[in-house]
C-alpha cells in the first residue's frame, strides 16, 4: 500500500474545443497547484492537441505567479491505456462532464465536484463496486453528498495595478438565442482585471460557480450587478457574501472539505 505523504494525486479535466477558456479550465489549475504543494500532484487533460496544451499553458503563465515547473505536470491524455496509465491513488474532477470521459477507465477513489450544468436534469450520481465516488456541492441544483464551495486559489494571482482607462468591461451568460457573434472563445486570451477597472455583470441565466465575482472583489474593481433573470445561483449568493466582506468564504486553503479529504482520507 502507497504510504499517504507518497500518494499520486491526479486532477482531471475534459477539453473543450468550443470553449477553451472557461471556468473549469482554471479552477482545475487551481486545485492542482494547490495539492502540489502536499502531494505529487499532476494535470491531466482529456482530449487536448499538443497546440492547444501549449496555448492553456501560455495562459496560465499570463494569469499566474507560480513555479513554471509544474507546466511539466499538465500532461495530455487522449487514449483508454494512457487515461488508465495517469490514475491516481487520489483522483479529482471538478465538473461532471470530464469526470464521465475518465472515470470508467480508472480504478481508484474519486472526488468529484457536482458543479450543476453538466449533468442534465437527469443526472444521477454514479456509485462503483471497485473503487470510492464522493460527491461535493452547496446549492440546490447540485446533487452531493458533501457540502463544498467551489472556491479560488488567490493566493496565486498576479497582482496588478488598477488600469488608468474608464473602460468597462461587461460579463453575461449566453443563451441559445444569443445574437453574439462570438459565442466559441477565441484563440486569444487577455487578463481583463490588468486591462479594466470597472465592470458590470449582467445575471440573465443560471450561473453554477461563478469566478468572475470573486475576482473582481480580490482586485478590488468597481463592479455593477444586473439581475435579469431572478435566479438565486451562485451569481448571485457570491456577490452578496463579497459584497458584506466575505471574500474569505471563496478563497482556497486547507480548510476546503475537498482538500482536506483528498489528504487525509485513509479510509472512507
């Protein structure tokens, strides 16, 4: 048996080609360089080219101060022997769709965070014979055993000066029906709190693990939140809490529940 301080940890995230900066992408990154600094921790993305693995690199690189060594440990994985070669003692999934693509192939525990809108109105969550499934969440359209918030490694966060333009920057889910032109993220990527200091967040679907909220109350910009759709989401709990100085409440430390049950979890 792996003694724990020598167990492998591995995170996983599933690729995708239409939205290849997202909120999972990072919240991924996160986690990982946080485990790193108590286990082997490693990254593995599913279904990812070698380009665009360098592109998701180059970005973290611009959002990040970290030791740029860890970029060795975000690996690709885009077959069932290498997915079944990559699996930790420990293995973590952030979101369900990329806990689907891996977790079939791989016989060891799994924490999995529910996060609420990749898992369709049907979603059940998956229990296995061979190996532990523990699931996270906190709000009502999550299904969990575990209360987690899905929270921000800030401690990680390039500082930056406030911008000196008025330029505002506006954020808002899309739907089906959006007109926008461009709804598939381009190939480019820019840090907006380097870029802006004022920002207006318009609420008009259902937001599973906002990130964007807590960002701009860590860099402290000035920020307008519309509500349109009169949903109480992670939108719109996030913005309250910040707002009455609870920014602690979605910063990543060892007191997150995943955190702590990835590294002291010897039996379940």
């Amino acid at each position: 048996m792996t003694s724990q301080n020598n167990q492998k940890i591995s995170v996983y995230y599933h690729f995708l080609k239409d939205k290849k900066i997202n909120g999972t992408l990072f919240y991924c990154f996160e986690y990982f360089a946080f485990l790193n600094k108590f286990r082997d921790t490693y990254y593995y993305i599913h279904k990812i080219d070698e380009n665009d693995l360098e592109f998701i690199k180059s970005i973290f690189k611009l959002k990040y101060d970290f030791n740029y060594k860890l970029l060795d440990r975000i690996i690709a994985i885009n077959s069932i022997s290498e997915i079944y070669k990559s699996q930790g003692d420990k293995n973590l999934c952030l979101d369900i769709l990329s806990f689907n693509s891996v977790h079939p192939f791989i016989q060891n525990d799994f924490y999995v965070f529910e996060n609420g809108n990749s898992g369709g109105p049907n979603f059940r969550p998956s229990k296995s014979k061979i190996k532990n499934i523990k699931y996270y969440g906190s709000y009502d359209y999550q299904q969990y055993e575990e209360y987690c918030i899905l929270k921000l490694n800030f401690d990680i966060f390039k500082n930056f000066e406030e911008p000196k333009n008025n330029d505002c920057f506006i954020s808002m889910g899309m739907t089906k029906n959006s007109k926008d032109k461009n709804t598939k993220k381009p190939n480019t990527f820019i840090n907006i709190f380097e870029k802006y200091k004022k920002f207006k967040y318009i609420h008009n679907i259902l937001d599973a693990d906002n990130r964007f909220i807590p960002e701009c109350f860590f860099y402290k910009r000035d920020l307008k939140f519309i509500d349109e759709c009169k949903i109480i989401d992670s939108a719109v709990l996030r913005y309250n809490d910040c707002k009455n100085g609870n920014l602690k409440n979605y910063w990543l430390d060892e007191n997150d529940k995943i955190i702590q049950d990835i590294l002291n979890d010897n039996k379940w």
